[in-house]
C-alpha cells in the first residue's frame, strides 16, 4: 500500500485498507470492493491469527496489484522471515517495541503503529522511525495489537509526521467520513467495524465502509 503524500492524504482517493482476514472467500469479497490492502495478523493471542498456511492460501487467492500487509507484535525476526519465505507480502506493519533498525532489516516497506491508548507525544514517537512508510494510528495501549472498535481523540494527532498518517481505531461506516474530514489521512484502517463477529468479515459491512470514504472523499473534493 503506497500511502499518500506525507502528513495528509489526498482530496481524491483516501486509501482503505481491511486488516484481519481469516478467510479467502472473504478477503477476495474485499478486494472486489477496490480496497488498497488486506491485512493478515501474525500474533497468535489474536483472535485474527492466521497461520502460515492459511495466510499462503487467502493471499494467493487475491488479484494481482492488491497489496497484502503483515502484522507482527514483537515477533522474533526468524518468526517474520518465516512468513516473508512463505507468503507474498507486500508491506509490513509492527505494532510492539520494535525499533527501527528491526522494523527496516527485511527489505520491505512497512508500516509502524502508534499506541495512542498510551503514547502521549506521538511526533516524538513517530521521530524515531524515520524509514516508515507511514503511521497507524490506533486507539489501543502499547502491547496490543488493536481491532478493540474504541476510538481516540483525533485532536491528538500531531499537525506533522515524518510519514502519512493511516487512521484506525474503533472506524466504521458511520465515523469513518468524519475522521477523514478531520484527519485528512493517507489512509484508514478497520478490522472489527466491519465484522460480524471477531475475524469474520460482514461483506454487507464491508460495501458500507468502502462507500462512506468515497463519499467522504467526494466531499472533499467539492470543497
């Protein structure tokens, strides 16, 4: 997933990205919506976890030019090259204590969250991470990897970040148009505010969603 210029994104084209797919039928429902990127969930405490197996089998079941984002939360760095080996990964996304020399050793663009359950001065944060592709911004403490549906106060976010801003936590089809017109991100991000129920994707859901960030890029662009 490119993410858009850094800082905002563009009046145009919000970019959406799906995370914690546990099903191919679903992730493929997805990607017929025209998202940007599915995400699959590498912490085995997580009720998204996916297997090495099952995560070779939703990604090759995509269409071509769909990015495919792994999560990892402190993962061991031979537990991360297992799935690179393994899975056709695009970018990848650290939501633990890694630093930035771990998070840039693969060779692949990633992306870093940001707890903002916990970080208190999240541009400091975010320094420290220079050769991120962009920041995810999330409602949960440091140690968790999100899908929790709370939201934050989007007024914390800083003004300026090193990299764009991809917003997550607690959206849905009914908040997402206003985070959009208040953050101006490169990119959203949701997991259980299209779910039927923990790692089951609602397509009904999901069409919802992807319509809500047109709209609210349309709206945008009328300004």
């Amino acid at each position: 997933m490119n993410v858009a210029q850094p800082g905002t994104g563009t009046v145009s084209h919000t970019q959406i990205k799906i995370c914690g797919f546990t099903r191919p039928d679903q992730a493929l429902a997805a990607a017929e919506l025209g998202i940007d990127s599915i995400g699959l969930v590498f912490y085995p405490p997580s009720p998204r976890f996916v297997t090495i197996d099952q995560a070779r089998e939703i990604a090759c079941n995509l269409p071509p030019f769909l990015a495919v984002t792994a999560l990892f939360l402190d993962a061991t760095a031979d537990e991360v090259q297992a799935v690179l080996d393994a899975v056709p990964v695009n970018l990848l996304q650290f939501h633990g204590t890694e630093t930035e020399a771990f998070c840039d050793s693969f060779g692949r663009p990633y992306i870093k969250a940001v707890a903002m359950g916990s970080i208190t001065q999240a541009d400091e944060y975010c320094a420290g991470y220079r050769s991120a592709r962009g920041f995810l911004l999330d409602s949960n403490s440091a140690g968790a990897a999100g899908g929790s549906g709370d939201t934050f106060e989007w007024s914390r976010i800083p003004r300026a970040l090193p990299a764009p801003v991809i917003l997550a936590g607690g959206i849905d089809a009914d908040n997402v148009g206003q985070g959009i017109a208040a953050v101006r991100p490169g990119a959203v991000d949701v997991s259980s505010g299209v779910e039927s129920s923990r790692g089951v994707k609602d397509t009904a859901k999901m069409q919802r969603f992807v319509a809500a960030v047109r709209e609210a890029d349309r709206k945008l662009a009328s300004r």
